[in-house]
C-alpha cells in the first residue's frame, strides 16, 4: 500500500504479453480510478508510465521478487497462473505490486470481473481495505465476496462505499 501522499502523479506499468486482452482492462482501471479521484476533488491522478513485455512468471512470489524493482508506483503483472489476484508491497519503498490471474479461465474469464478485479486491487495499491458489502468493489475476504461477483452482461465498475471515499480523501488529501 502506498503511504499518506499528497496531490501526486503516480505511475503505473503493465508488465506482461502485447496483446493481452487484459491490458484494456488496466486502460479502463486506471481511467475508473482517475475519475473516482476527481470526482473526490484530488488533485492525485494515475498516469499510466509504461508496458514491459515480458514472460511472466506462475506464481505470486516470483512475481513480487522479479518485479518489486521496477521504477513504478503501482507494477501490475498480467500472469497466466492460476492464484488469487493480489496487491503486494514492493521491497523497501512505498509502491505495489499487483498480481492478476489468468483471464482464461472463470472467474476472470466471465464478462466485466477482469476490469474490477484490477480496479479492486489498484484500490488497495492506494490504501483501501475489504468491506462485506457484495455490491461495492472493495468487497473481499473474509467476507463471502469473491470475483465472480462481478459478472455483468453490461461493462461497468461497481461503486465505493462513502467510508472508502472518505478514506481516499484522508490518504491522497
């Protein structure tokens, strides 16, 4: 999680394969968040820094331990293992490394959850915690959320809740 910040600019890389599908969705992540940030009337913004292309690795320590050096704030790493998406601090500094599943295979594969599955975990690369609401996108354990929850026939990201609002505001000021 990053620390207490003031109006800053914070980058964000996507490392993984060219023409994942998935990078749309971190486009659309970032965008949803930037937006909920103005919205907040914060002045921090996203800014998506770069695209590493690169064979990822299966599993969460191995991407925590090959990425946690990359010159970004928020790393998010499209892998192909089959884990749960995961937001990990980076060694030493104050950025994360967010950790994204296979979209092969459900859940991220259903329409709609990839988006928010990132969305949910950018969300805590900026400090937020789980809450028990299933219809809130910081929903997660050890309440009964888990991503197929997400599911829509219709693209969208489902909302935050008024005390994660007011935590952004504390954190991002």
């Amino acid at each position: 999680m990053l620390p207490l910040l003031l109006a800053a600019a914070l980058s964000v890389t996507v490392v993984g394969a060219p023409h994942d599908a998935r990078i749309d969705d971190v486009n659309a992540a970032v965008a949803f968040w930037n937006h909920e940030l103005a919205e907040l009337g914060l002045r921090t913004r996203l800014h998506r820094a770069s695209f590493v292309s690169a064979r990822v690795p299966r599993d969460v320590e191995r991407i925590r331990d090959s990425y946690s050096d990359e010159p970004a704030d928020i790393v998010i790493v499209l892998s192909q293992g089959e884990f749960p998406s995961v937001t990990m601090p980076a060694d030493g500094d104050d950025s994360s490394v967010i950790a994204i599943r296979t979209a092969d295979v459900p859940p991220l594969s259903e329409p709609n959850v990839a988006r928010n599955v990132i969305a949910h975990e950018i969300g805590h690369a900026l400090g937020l915690d789980h809450n028990g609401d299933a219809s809130k996108l910081m929903c997660g354990r050890p309440a009964p959320c888990r991503p197929d929850a997400f599911v829509s026939d219709r693209e969208h990201f489902f909302p935050l809740t008024a005390r994660e609002k007011a935590e952004l505001k504390r954190r991002l000021r």
